[in-house]
C-alpha cells in the first residue's frame, strides 16, 4: 500500500505501438515511484497487463472507472484507468496507427481533465507519435499543445530540466525553456514577440525557484548567429530580444543580455545560469540532450496542473522487445512529484 498522504501522479500510455506501454510498466511498479507518488497508469489494461509480461513481472492490473473513488491499489496490484473508447489491443509495434493515435489523445485530455478537478496531482505522459495523433484526428501537433487548449492557457513553454545526475553543474539543474514551440525554422522570426520572450523568461525564473534555487540566473539566447552582430545578421537582438530582457530585469529576474546560443548553452552546462530562454526548440534541445538525453526532462510551464515527460520520443525501433531505459520516465515521475508539493492551489 502506498502512502496516502503522496501525489496521485497520473503515467499517461501515450502511444501504445511505442515504449510508453514499456515505460509505464517498468515505473508503475519501481520503488523509486512508489516512494514518492500515488501512482494510476491512464491507458488500456490489456496493453499494460502485456507490458508488465513483457518484462517479466506477475503483478496483477486493477481497472478502475473512477479517479475520485479508487485511491490505492488492491494488495500489489497496479491501477488502470481507461478513459478512452478506442480498442488499441491489436495495433502493430513500431507502426503508425490512427487508432493508438487517438486512444493517446485520449489518455491525455482525460488526465488533463482529472487533474483540473482535483482528482489528481500531476501528469507524467509517455511518449506519443505526431503523426499518429494526426491521423487519428487531432490537430494539434504535440502534448503541449493539447494540454494548453485543455487548460485554456495561451502563455505556455515548453521547458527541458535536467538535474546534477544529467551532467550539469548548477546545484539545482538547468531548465531550458522555448520561446516557440513545434514549428517550422522558417516561421520562427516572424513569432518571437517581445511579450512571448518575457514570458518565457518569468516561466524559466518561476520554474527553478519552485526546484529550490533562491535567485535563478537566466540565460537569454540570441536568435542569430553572433547575436545578429549588431545588425549585420539580423536585428531581432535588438528589436526585440534585448527589450524582453530590460522588461525582466525591472521585475527583479537576473536575465542576461542576448548571448549566441552556441556560447551561451556551454556556459549553462557549466553553472554559469541555472535557467536559459532559448527562441526555437532545437536551439536548446541539442545542447541539453547532448549532456543529458537519458535524464532530462519535459516539463510544460504556464499551465494550472503539473505535467512532466521524459525528452525521448516512441522509440519504434525497440518498440515492444523489453529493451527501454526507464531512467527518464522516473526522473520525470520525481520531477513532478516535486512539483506537486509546490504547486500554488
């Protein structure tokens, strides 16, 4: 029996033709979870009875049909929750699929859903496909996105954490958080506003205080290379990256100037900030993978719950073969339960 008095943390399937069925198992059931958090795996019990044989273990499944009812599990059993419609139990591994595209879809919006009412303290999800949440009907291209419509909130980030375990030297990790999101390169400059980049910072500074550093220093990234060399390259530094920054610092954040990314992520790395305000996604998912893939962790910033991911994808090519790391998915799980207890109500 787990502690009542723990986070109830929902671990979203996502993509079953994926790891995530793998991932969920593997943390559902690890002391490193069940320490910290309640946990309920959001998906098909059939795929997650077929995860938990995948590898190796005989702990048995309780279907639940209602969050605010059951709150822990029968003996050593482990919660299901089912909230969507769509039978994913014959989708092909490592396959697009409509149907596992829309049963992830659901597993989401329903989490987001519980965790508004109360019902649940924060979302952990697996990886999805975007393309099979495309084709199983949603248009919107990612987690962030349909967790911001769900949430009714415009200002969100995308934010990748990684603690000290990721090779970082900040006491308190770094967090990279993204100006824009899932979008074309093409279409970046012409959606950096200065209210967006402030945005983003405040989210970056907010995001380390509640992880525990008293007086984050946040790194600002240049949009072009040599932070636009006064001009020569570009003037969005100067139009409009270097006035979010001045409008930061009059509410108390220590922002830098705009520095070029390939400088500034090593300074980062280093310890020199604790958070950075990338502009585009790759700009700071690079840098940040590179010293931390296995550990780092998504977290979407602005919204009223809590939602955390690891920063891998569906991984098709070792889908279903008992082959996935698990080291992201638990990070992200102590992540959010971190989070959790932080959490303004």
């Amino acid at each position: 029996m787990t502690d009542s008095t723990l986070p109830r943390i929902a671990l979203t399937m996502g993509d079953v033709a994926g790891i995530g069925p793998e991932l969920v198992a593997r943390a559902a059931i690890h002391e490193r979870v069940t320490s910290v958090g309640r946990p309920v795996v959001v998906g098909h019990p059939e795929v997650l009875r077929k995860a938990l044989a995948l590898i190796g273990c005989s702990q048995p499944v309780a279907t639940i049909e209602r969050l605010d009812v059951a709150s822990t599990a029968p003996g050593d059993a482990v919660l299901c929750w089912n909230p969507s419609p769509v039978d994913v139990t014959a989708v092909s591994p490592g396959t697009v699929d409509a149907s596992a595209g829309r049963a992830a879809y659901d597993y989401l919006v329903a989490a987001a859903e519980a965790a508004l009412a109360g019902t649940l303290d924060a979302i952990v999800t697996a990886p999805l496909n975007k393309y099979s949440l495309r084709q199983g009907g949603c248009p919107l291209p990612g987690h962030t996105e349909i967790l911001a419509e769900v949430c009714g909130r415009s200002e969100v980030a995308m934010m990748l954490y990684a603690g000290r375990e990721g090779r970082v030297a900040a006491p308190h990790g770094l967090g990279v958080a993204h100006v824009t999101l899932h979008t074309s390169i093409a279409s970046v400059p012409g959606l950096l506003t200065t209210s967006r980049i402030v945005e983003t910072i405040r989210l970056v500074d907010g995001f380390m205080r509640r992880m525990g550093c008293p007086s984050p220093r946040v790194g600002v990234c240049a949009l072009n290379p040599h932070a636009g060399e006064q001009g020569l390259f570009g003037d969005e530094e100067a139009r409009l990256i270097a006035p979010a920054v001045a409008e930061a610092r009059q509410d108390g954040i220590d922002a830098s100037d705009p520095i070029p990314a390939d400088a500034l992520m090593r300074r980062a790395v280093e310890g020199e900030f604790d958070g950075v305000a990338a502009m585009y996604h790759d700009q700071g998912h690079i840098a940040l993978k590179l010293v931390a893939f296995e550990t780092a962790v998504n977290v979407t910033l602005g919204l009223p719950i809590v939602r955390t991911s690891p920063s891998h994808g569906t991984a098709f090519d070792i889908a279903w073969q008992g082959r996935a790391g698990v080291t992201g998915m638990l990070t992200a799980i102590e992540a959010a339960a971190q989070l959790a207890a932080t959490r303004e109500r």
